[in-house]
C-alpha cells in the first residue's frame, strides 16, 4: 500500500448527483490522475496534491455508493465513485498520507514564495484598511501613485514602511477581549436521564475557569490536591457532588457527608480566601463615603426574576450555617469576578491545570498592586478630610511636548546655507598664549576695576544707541517684509505657489524614497538588488527634476530656492554615492570569488 | 521607519531624519497672567579664556548688564532678577534681588545691585579658579552652560511651588564662549524641561560663531535668540529686546534670526554634525559605526566594511 | 481743579491731570521718574527704555514697525499715555516722531547708573528700640485703614477716632455719604463704589481728595506728590528719623499715620516713622493684579454668603445688602433676602453693584469657577431689582374741562411734538402732561384762548 502508487477503477463526478465518467484513478504522490475510458471524452484530469486542500468519504455501512471528495483550494471539488469500499479505503489512506507529507512541504514552500515574493496575499478587510488611508490622506495617495504606479517600489514595500498606519487601525479592532458570560455557574443545570440516579455535569474549560475566578478555595484545592492526591477526574467528581448536595439543598447530608471526606468538606464549607477578601474591602472603603444614606434601598425583598436559585426556599437553620452559601454572596462574587474582567485567555490553555496555574499567576500580579492601592486610599482620605472647597490645585501646568511643523526646516536650512557662506568657521582664537593663572587675573581685575570706577557713564554712546536701534528696526521691517503680515509664516510661503507645492512635493518623494534606499542596505538578496538599483533611477529622476525646477525659475527665486533644494540634493548625492561605491565594491568582490555571490 | 528590533539589521545606516522633532512654542502664556510682572534669570558667562580673548572686555560687558539688569527692576516694583555665573569649572548664584530689599538704591555712588554683584563674581571667580587648578590635567575651555541651565530651572521650579501667583519667569543666557559638544545631552534635556514647564529661554551671544544650542533653546522654548552685530551697543540690545516682558511679547515683533542651526552633537565624541548614524531603537546619534548602541545597548548586525561608511552617511532631514 | 472722579484709580489720572509747569517740575525729582515710569502701561515702559539714551528723536514710523497687528490698540494707549504725561514729546515735520523729554531722560540714566539715594538713612538698630515685624506693621497699617474707613462711613462706629478734623472729614465724605434732611447719612452710590473697590485705590481717592484740598490748607500740591512718593521708596519696615523731615511733611506725616501710610513711634530722644506697605505699594501701578487682594466670600445657590473675614468693615459692607445671620472669630455668616436687598436698592445700590462686589471678592476656590456666583442667585438679585421698576413715577399735571375739542386736540398735539404727552382721554377730553412740559403749555393754551 505504501508504494508509490495506487490505480482504482472509479466513476467520475462533478457533483453527487452527476452520473459520472467511468474510468481509471491513478494516484502517485506528486499528483493524481484520471483517464477516462473513452478516449475522446474531455474529463481527462491531472491534478496536483499540492493544490488539494482536504477530502471526505462516505461511511461504510450507509446506504450511499463508496464516494471520495477531495476539495481543493479554490473550493471545488472532485468527486469518485468507487466499486467497492475496499477500493475506497485503499485510495483513501493513500490520499490522506500524501496530503499529510504535501502539508509539510508545501508550508516549507509557501514561507519561501514570502521571501522570494513579498506580495503578500492580502485579506479584503486589509485592502480595504489600504484604500481607507489613501482616501483620507492625499500626499500619502500622490506618493502611493507615483511610486507603486511607476513601478518604483512595490505595494508591499510602500506599504512595509506604514506598519503603523496599518497597525493602528486593526489593533483597535482585534483589541476587544471576550469576558465572562454573564450567566451564573449555578445556571448550568445538570443532566438527568429520567431512568436512572445518575446526574451529569458537563465542564467545559470555560466553565472551569469561571468556577476558579469565582471560587478562590476550589482554586486552591485543585493547586494542592491534583495530581498529587487525586486525579482531576476524582476532583471534579467531588466538586459536583458538593454542588449537588448544595443544589438539593439537603442541608443535612451535606453536613454529614462532610464529616466523613475532608476533601469534600472543602467545597461544602464557606469560601475563607473570600471572606478575607470581602473584609478587606470593606476596610477600603472610603470612610467619607456616606452608607446610611443607602440604608433605605432595600433589595431583599425585590422578587428574583429569571434567577435558578429560589431564596425563598432556603432553610434556615443556624447550626448548618456554614454549609450554606445565600443567594446574595453568589450574586455578589459573580458580579465582581465578571467586573473583573477576563485575565487568562480560554483558547490558549486547554489544560485545566495550566488554566488554574495562570489564573494563580494573574492574582499574584493584583497583589502587588495592592500595596499601591492602599497608598492611593490613604491620599485620597488624606485629601477628602481637608475641605476640598478651600485647597488650592495640587499639580503644576505643564506644556505638553509637541511636534512643530516640520516645515521650519526649510528656514533653517536656508539659514545654515547662508551661514555657511558668510563664515568661513571662525574658531575661537588660540588661547594657548594665556596661562590660566593670567586669564583668571585679568578677569579679576576687570572686576575690581568695576568696583572702584562703578558703572561706566555713559554706558552707551547716544550715536551707537540710535544706530542700534535703527539697525535692529530695520532688520524687524525686513522679517515684516519677508513674512509678510503673518510672523510664522515660512520662508517658503515667499515662493509662488506652484514652486512651492512642487518643492513640498519633492521633499516627501525624497523623504520617502531614502528612507526606502537606506533600509534596504545591507543588500543580501537579489530582491534587494533590485529594488535598489530601481530606487537609485527614480532618485537620480528626482534629481533631475530638481535641476529643472531650478533652472526654470526667475533669477531672483532661483537663488532662494537653490538655497531649499541644496540639503535635499546633498542628501540624494549621498544616496547615490553610496550606491555606487557599493556596487564597485561587489563587483570586484564578485570577480575574485563565486559569480552572482548572493546567498 | 524601521524602528522594531526585528529590523535591526538596517539600523545603522538609517537616515538621521527620524530624529529631529520640532517642539512648538506653547502659546497663550498670557492668558495665565496679563500682567508684566517678571522674573528674569540670568546666566552670565564667566569664562576667563573667553574674555581674555574677547575684543569686547569684561568690564564694559559687566557695565551694560548691570545697567540693563537695574533697569528691569526698575520697570516694576515686584520683578525679580537672580543672576548665576557660569564658569568653566562651576555655577552659582551670584546675585537674587529677593534676598536684598530696595535694590536700585545704594550708596549713591551705585546700586546695591552691583555692589552686591561684584563682590559675590569676584569671590566667585576665586573658588572657580581654585576648582581648575584641582583638575589641571585636562583643560576645558568652554563654560558650563548646561548646569547653570538646570540651576536657573530649578530656581523657577521652586518659585512655582512655592506661591500661588505665578511670576512670569523667563531665562535670559549671556553667552559668549564656544558651543560644548560634551554638554549636548545635558542641555537638550534643560531645554526640553525648560519648554514643558513654559520657561522661554532667551539669548544673546556675543562671541565670534554663532551658538547652535542657544539657537535651538531660543527656538524650542520659544524665546528671542539674537547676535549683537555691534557690542558696543550691548545695552541697547538688552533694553529694545531683552527688557521685554513675557506679556508684550504678545504685541511685539521682536528679531528672529533667519534660520535656527538645529545640528546635535553625537553621543560618541560629541562632536556637532551634520551626518550620522541613530540607533534605530532609542535614537542615539553616532558619528562613526558601531557594533552596539552605547545608549540601550542594542546590537547592530551585519556592519558593512568600514571603508563605505564615510560615504554611507546622510545629512539628517526632519520626519514629516 | 480736576474734578473728582471715583473711577480715578491711581496717581497716574492725577498726575496726568496736572499742568504742564507742574509736570515738568516734577520730572525734576529722580523719585518720580521712577514711580511715573512703574505705573506706565507695559509697552509704554519698553518705549521708554528703548529710548533712553537716544538723544535725537525717533519716527513714529519705525516704532510702530515693531508692532504686531494685534497689538496696535496697546501701542495707542501706551503713546498717547507718554504724550499725556510729558514723557514723550511729539515732533510733527513732515513726519512724526517722538522724543523723551530730557530732564526724564537724564533723572532715569543716572537712576540706573548711580542707583537713588533717600534723603534720608534708616536710624540704627540701636537707637531704635523694637521695631515691629513686617507682619505686624501690615496688620497695624489695615488696622488703621479699616479704621478711618469705619469712621468715613459711619462715625458713631469707629472705636478711636482719628486726628483728622472733622472739616477734613467732611471734604472726604463728599461724594460718598448723602444726608437726606434730619436722616443720619448714608451711604451713596458712589460711596458704595468706593467700598467695591480695593484698598490702595481706595487710598488714592482718598489721598487724591487730600491733594485736592491742600490747596485750600495753603501746601503745595507738588510738594506733596513728591513727598509722597518719596515715601514708596522707603524700606517697609525700617525706621526713619522725624527730624530729617521738614515742618511741612511733619505736618502730613501724621495725617499719614492716620490712614495706616506710617506708623509712629516716640523713642527716649528721637522720634521716628516706620514706613508700612500701603505706604511702600502706593507706586505701583494698579493694573497689576497681583497686587489685588484675595477674595474672601463664597456664595451658595441658596442665597447663603459665607465671608471668611475678620474685618469689621467687610461685616458693614455684607449688610448694605444682605442680613447678617451669624458672626464668627474669622467667618461672617448672611443671607441674601428679598429684604435686604429692597434695603440696599432704597439706598441707591444697583443690582450691577453687588453682583459686581461679589464676584470681585469671591474666594480664591470659587473664583476659579465660571460663574463665581451662583447664576440663579444673580439672576434672582436682577429679578428683584426689576420688580422695583415696575412703576415709574412722573411728575405730571393733569388738564380738563377744554372747552372745545379743537383746542384739546391742539393741546395734545402740542403735548406730543415736544414729547411731553403721558396720557390722553379723549372721549372725557382730559390729557397729561409732563411737569417740565407744563409752563410751555400754559403759554400755548393762554394763546389758544
């Protein structure tokens, strides 16, 4: 059976009810193969396992004729009917084995068409979070057209450099936990198959883990006793049973049967890791909170509606007391523990013991936070004791940190250019000439000199005054002139508008393109290669461009925007260095060793 | 931008761009306060091996600061001036107008302002100089700017707490010594302080180049940064710009300087430069290639050979 | 004589007011200066020191460059306020431009240069026996104003009577008190103004009426501006020897000591002065509101006022307008009722005034809440001010018995283009008419007959 192929007789089919081609199945383990009796029909198929998803077959014993479905995944289906079910089994064991070997292969194969094709296959959700983004934001649309449309960079490498952009959008989606059901444990009813005594409890891992949130002591127990003295089968055995008795509210026998098994006398008695919590809350309470106000608002008597458990029905005799829980405290836990919120997931731990374990570890963490707790309880009562009417605020303004407008930058880079012409790095001059001891003295002496002569008067000459004073006021009539009426208009809004949004428009293709260039260094693949050397022409494009821009303006903007275009042009130049020099060096490499000497 | 350790690997080649943010000036100061009431502390530089060097001397720079500095507590009768002095080895207070009652009077032969001043400087500059000849070996030559920064927040940080009226204080630097690259953390870190707590840092440079970081607090705190072209004129500089309160500035178009040199210092040699590396995980710059960030400690992989990196740097960009 | 004006909040309005002789005299003494340029507008100072050693004069033009589009109202007031004071004077060639006036100009220089000297030092220590502390001192200085303020609204009141003569205080109380025939006096509106208002602009109106009738006491009033302002520049809390002072301020130092300005003490030899802050503060100028005393009432949405106050004077003022429940050490308790509050109207107190009063003083926690009054409570002391108004009496005269409908026609036409017809009848032909309308009427209807 296990040989590398198997040839059935079968039918066929394209749906259950299609009579079907009779021919011959033939199944090898790259693909499988049907040939039709009649040579001329077009059902001829060749199909690869790799393309097979999953596959169905009818039970032996059902009255249907022997059929195997496999589907594929494109959700179609093909469908044999085979003589007998021996056949059936036959084909069937083998179709199973390849897929299982095809799975594993064909996950090898999948991660490697991600590396090698970055083009991922994208949900419609995703899409539809891409479109979103372009739509609202149109520089990010310019950018996406220019380059994902001219073939610059592909959708997924735009798309890499906004993992934020994405991120933001579906976290808050997937972030929204499931909580506990709101239904009590006392909910789930037991099974009883009218016949006999035996009553069923179903606990399914959610279940367990609401009976752990809720019942701290069981929690407890289950930590202690399994494995160690009994099997979680016996466990929870016990535990229903102590439900049960509960339930029947056979007060009698719960004590009775407690008194034999200690176990179960743990699940009977009142919870005690609760009762210590519930008093540690009530020493948290805040002692400004009025509580006789809410003296008046009875609940007891509201009739309990829809709830299983019947107050009214509960016994009352106070030397079982203990083995009683009220209506009341359940109601109570439940409520907080569904407040709670859920802090193990479910799905993650199937294990009931891992499931108690990490409910243990997410208590554990509360606990520290306690310590805080209290501290804050002690602040805030510290606080309310003062009369609040009469405290002035506690905190001082502060200035949220923000980020200004990015533009700026042109002005100071026009700035730093001008800079640079006007001086030539004037350093301090040398200072070797004056001993320590020397410049300490003279600047004592000026001091002294101070002293004694006072305050130089005139301080300033009334000439100078006037000519600073003039000179600062035309340096002010010039900001006024160059900003315009607005001071925080930029250098930029000097330039026609055109020029201008070109130019922003330059910068962000440069931005955007750099930040591509750069983070695909150090080149490993050959995918890098060439997304590279497609970066390197679009760059170069730009520059280009640039140049034009320039050229095509008057004299007077020239010069200014020649000023803005330079650090843009530098940081191209670098790029486009670098590229170079990298590219001479593999080249030489590449000579001396293997060709084409990527891994 | 890759800045998720998965990504690593193209760290180190990073654009700087990711690192220059652009913190706004926080307006609407005088909607706290529509009085011009004041606190102006400054920060003079005492930096002997710059004064020996300077064509402006000392004693005409300590003239037109204590004329200017005694006018300000003349314009009313509740601003407050504390003066600390920057030297090469130390800071301190050397004058608090708090502390002496009736300042702009005197003997009649100067304000007690400058008598107090002087007397406090000159004792001053004999500790500072005392502190140089105990560290010899190395010679710094630049002033401490960044502690005499952090003095003057903390000074107005416990004016804040300590009344319920707030003073409007500003931070006036008298700088004339040369940029401290080494000092470039420390005084990024006093500015941006300086701007969260609404502290607007206003400076003069007097010395030959312009100061970047001056530039940069002036800008980022939103005070005025302004190069006298002419010092003899120093006073009136200090009295048509500087002598501005906080709540006209509302109304007036004071200097501004053309364009702000927003150069950082690497964190390697503190050297100020124009191209770098950051890290790509906590933004440290570096002049030179590295195996390991220094900051946080994050490996960079796969280094290219050194000789490419003096072309495989870029001139930094803001991020947009 | 300027007139009197209770909105005159500080020196700076009488100094303005003053001639161009006396202004200029005045710049002749440094103190002054100082205190001028302290109480100008914040712009108006950074013009003047930006002009201080600029001999020439400036363009209006090139001031005005560095002006903000927003703040072009500030530049205004703050130039014409320069001009008013004879600080800066305007030069009109072709075009206009504005010089410091010089004696201003050099008083300030060497203000900055050499600092000020006081004509006078503070006594040692050791001749001085025990000075009171600060705290003290300002305790003494309110105690003295509350004082004279009790005194000024109600004589009978006051615990110790002042120095002042009962003619001087006749000259403050003008303007302030109404006596209505036989009635003891009250309080007038512009009375309770003054009390609204905080305590050193009550002082400058108090001292701007004691300027304006040293006249008639034969001092001068520039002498007296002077000495006063001299007297901000001395140290609060130190003491100055009497005999460094002239007959003349002698004379005022003890009217000084009555409104809590000084206080005087008598040592084994020498006598000697101790400056307080009212004294030290009169300089500054009052847009500061840092200066602004803190408030002190809290008013609930039930009409309750809750005034944390010492003051016996804040307890006269809280029953102009309300009823005064309980009184404890440092809380006044009342209510606003629809009583007392009639009481306050009858005196001539607006609604306006009192909201005004309230949200002024209110207490620092309450002040920062929009409103600091309670809307309910202001609406309803509004409500209350209008039902007053309901009925508005006219002194009128009433005509009938016309004696043809032609003339009582005429007669109401008449009435009417003068604007001076209430009411008409014209089936009964009767018609009235306003009072001061009535002499123009009786000579229209002795023609018409």
């Amino acid at each position: 059976m296990s040989s590398g192929h198997v040839t059935k007789r079968a039918k066929y089919k394209t749906s259950v009810k299609d009579p079907g081609t009779s021919g011959a199945l033939r199944l090898n383990e790259q693909k499988l193969m049907f040939m039709p009796d009649n040579r001329n029909s077009s059902t001829k198929l060749a199909v690869e396992f790799k393309s097979i998803q999953g596959h169905k077959y009818t039970k032996e014993g059902s009255k249907k004729p022997p059929l195997i479905n496999l589907s594929n995944a494109q959700g179609g289906s093909y469908i044999f009917e085979f003589d007998n079910y021996s056949d059936l089994h036959v084909c069937r064991d083998f179709v199973s084995k390849v897929l299982e070997k095809s799975k594993d292969t064909s996950s090898v194969a999948s991660e490697k068409t991600v590396v090698t094709l970055p083009d991922e296959q994208l949900s419609a959700a995703e899409m539809q979070l891409r479109i979103k983004l372009l739509q609202e934001d149109c520089e990010l649309q310019k950018l996406h057209q220019q380059f994902v449309g001219g073939n610059i960079l592909t959708e997924a490498e735009f798309w890499a450099a906004r993992k934020k952009l994405l991120d933001n959008d579906s976290s808050r989606k997937s972030n929204q936990r499931v909580g506990f059901k709101s239904a009590m444990i006392s909910d789930i009813r037991p099974l009883t198959d009218g016949r006999t005594n035996k009553v069923t409890f179903s606990l399914t891992p959610e279940i367990i883990l609401q009976i752990f949130a809720e019942k701290p002591a069981v929690h407890r127990a289950f930590l202690n006793l399994v494995p160690k003295k009994m099997t979680e089968m016996e466990f929870w055995t016990k535990y229903c049973r102590a439900e049960y008795l509960n339930r029947t509210k056979n007060v009698h026998t719960a004590a009775a049967e407690a008194a034999e098994d200690e176990e179960l006398a743990l699940f009977l008695k009142e919870d005690d890791i609760l009762a210590t919590e519930v008093r540690k809350k009530i020493r948290r309470v805040d002692p400004t909170l009025d509580m006789e106000a809410d003296e008046g608002d009875d609940y007891m008597h509201l009739p309990d509606h829809g709830i299983f458990r019947d107050g009214s029905k509960e016994l009352n005799e106070s030397q079982h007391d203990i083995y009683r829980r009220t209506l009341l405290q359940d109601l109570n836990r439940h409520a907080a523990v569904v407040l709670e919120g859920r802090t193990v997931d479910v799905e993650m731990e199937d294990n009931t013991r891992a499931v108690a374990e990490a409910l243990a570890r997410s208590k554990q963490g509360k606990e520290g936070a306690d310590g805080y707790e209290n501290e804050e309880r002690l602040d805030r009562v510290s606080r309310s004791t003062t009369l609040e009417d009469l405290q002035p605020p506690h905190s001082l303004p502060l200035a949220p940190l923000s980020i200004k407008d990015a533009r700026d930058y042109f002005d100071s880079q026009q700035g730093n250019t001008l800079k640079t012409f006007r001086d030539p790095s004037g350093k301090m001059e040398s200072l070797g000439s004056l001993s320590t001891q020397e410049a300490y003295g003279s600047m004592r002496d000026a001091i002294s000199e101070m002293k004694s002569m006072g305050v130089s008067d005139p301080i300033i000459n009334p000439e100078v005054a006037l000519k600073v004073f003039n000179g600062l006021t035309h340096s002010i009539s010039s900001i006024k002139y160059n900003h315009g009426k607005n001071p925080r208009e930029s250098v930029l809004d000097r330039l026609p508008t055109v020029t201008k949004e070109k130019l922003l428009q330059h910068w962000t293709c440069i931005q955007e393109l750099l930040k591509h260039f750069w983070s695909s260094y150090p080149i490993t693949t050959p995918y890098l290669y060439a997304k590279v050397s497609r970066l390197k022409d679009a760059m170069s494009n730009i520059y280009r461009q640039l140049e034009e821009m320039k050229a095509s303006l008057q004299s007077d903007l020239r010069h200014q925007v020649s000023l803005l275009v330079r650090p843009m042009q530098r940081a191209l130049d670098a790029a486009i260095q670098h590229h170079d020099a990298d590219l001479q060096k593999r080249s030489a490499k590449s000579s001396e060793e293997i060709p084409n000497g990527y891994v | 931008m890759a800045s998720a350790p998965s990504k690593l690997y193209s760290g180190l080649s990073l654009a700087l761009s990711t690192i220059f943010f652009f913190f706004k000036v926080v307006e609407g100061l005088d909607s706290v306060i529509a009085d011009d009431v004041s606190l102006v502390v400054v920060l003079l530089d005492t930096n002997p091996f710059f004064w020996t060097t300077s064509s402006f001397p000392f004693s005409h720079f300590l003239s037109h600061v204590l004329a200017f500095l005694n006018a300000i507590l003349t314009l009313n009768q509740l601003n407050q001036v504390v003066i600390i002095a920057t030297g090469c080895n130390s800071c301190d207070y050397v004058y608090d107008s708090s502390k002496t009652a009736n300042q702009s009077f005197g003997n009649g032969r100067m304000p007690t302002l400058c008598a107090t001043l002087l007397q406090n400087l000159e004792e001053f500059m004999t500790k500072d100089e005392k502190l140089g000849i105990e560290e010899a070996e190395e010679r710094i030559t630049g002033s401490l700017l960044s502690g005499s920064l952090s003095m003057a927040l903390c000074y107005i940080q416990r004016v804040f707490r300590s009344g319920s009226l707030h003073p409007q204080p500003r931070i006036l630097c008298l700088q004339g010594s040369p940029d401290g690259p080494e000092q470039y953390v420390a005084i990024m870190n006093a500015i941006f302080s300086a701007q969260r707590s609404m502290v607007p840092i206003d400076s003069c440079y007097i010395g030959v180049q312009n100061s970047a970081f001056l530039q940069q607090a002036s800008y980022i705190t939103g005070g005025v940064h302004h190069k006298p072209q002419q010092l003899d004129g120093l006073f009136q500089y200090l009295l048509t710009i500087f002598a501005t309160d906080l709540h006209s500035r509302s109304f007036l178009q004071l200097p501004k300087p053309v364009g702000v040199d927003f150069r950082a210092s690497c964190f390697c040699h503190k050297n100020t430069i124009d191209m770098g590396y950051i890290c790509s995980v906590c933004l440290s710059i570096f002049c030179t290639r590295h195996k390991k960030c220094s900051t946080c400690g994050s490996t960079f992989g796969q280094a290219q050979s050194d000789d490419a990196s003096a072309t495989n740097r870029k001139r930094k960009a803001p991020d947009s | 004589m300027p007139q009197v004006k209770i909105i005159a909040k500080n020196f700076m309005d009488m100094v303005a007011s003053l001639t161009a002789r006396d202004l200029d005299n005045l710049y002749q003494n440094p103190f002054i200066c100082e205190a001028i340029l302290r109480s100008l507008p914040p712009l108006a100072k950074k013009y003047v020191l930006q002009m201080l050693y600029i001999e020439g004069s400036v363009l209006a033009k090139s001031m005005e460059e560095w002006v903000l589009a927003d703040g072009f109202t500030k530049h205004r007031v703050a130039i014409d306020r320069l001009v008013q004071l004879r600080i800066f004077s305007e030069e009109k060639k072709k075009e206009t431009s504005y010089r410091l006036n010089p004696t201003f100009q050099t008083n300030l220089q060497k203000h900055l240069i050499y600092g000020g000297a006081l004509p006078r030092e503070p006594m040692p220590s050791n001749v001085t026996v025990r000075l009171p502390t600060l705290e003290e001192l300002e305790a003494y200085a309110l105690g003295q104003w509350e004082c004279f303020l009790l005194q000024l609204i109600s004589s009978a009141q006051a615990e110790k009577p002042t120095n002042f003569s009962s003619s001087m205080m006749k000259v403050f109380q003008r303007g302030l008190l109404i006596q209505r025939d036989k009635e003891s006096p009250r309080l007038s509106e512009s009375g309770f103004q003054f009390l609204l208002m905080d305590t050193s602009a009550q002082l400058w109106y108090i001292i701007r009426e004691y300027i304006s009738n040293s006249q008639e006491r034969g001092v001068n009033q520039a002498d007296l501006i002077s000495f006063l302002l001299e007297l901000s520049f001395h140290v609060a809390g130190e003491a100055y020897n009497v005999n460094t002072l002239s007959e003349l301020q002698k004379n005022m130092i003890k009217d000084f000591a009555d409104l809590g300005l000084v206080k005087l003490q008598q040592g084994r030899k020498d006598s000697w002065f101790i400056p307080t802050k009212l004294a030290t503060s009169l300089s500054i100028s009052l847009t500061d509101s840092s200066s602004r005393k803190e408030g002190f009432v809290v008013v609930e949405t039930n009409f309750r006022i809750y005034a944390y106050s010492t003051s016996k004077l804040h307890c006269e003022i809280l029953r102009l307008f309300s009823r005064i429940e309980y009184q404890l050490p440092n809380l006044i308790v009342g209510a606003i009722t629809k009583e007392s509050l009639y009481n306050a109207f009858d005196n001539g107190i607006t609604a306006d005034q009192i909201i005004a009063f309230l949200q002024q003083n209110a207490h620092p926690r309450v002040a920062e809440r929009v409103p600091s009054v309670p809307e309910n409570v202001c609406d309803q002391i509004r409500l209350w001010e209008s039902d007053l108004n309901r009925v508005e009496a006219t002194p009128a005269y009433f005509y009938d018995e016309f004696p043809s409908r032609d003339v009582f026609e005429a007669a109401c036409d008449y009435a009417r283009d003068r604007s001076g017809l209430l009411w008409e009848d014209s089936k009964k032909m009767r018609l009235a008419v306003k009072a001061e309308t009535h002499t123009h009427m009786r000579e229209f209807l002795r023609g018409q007959s």
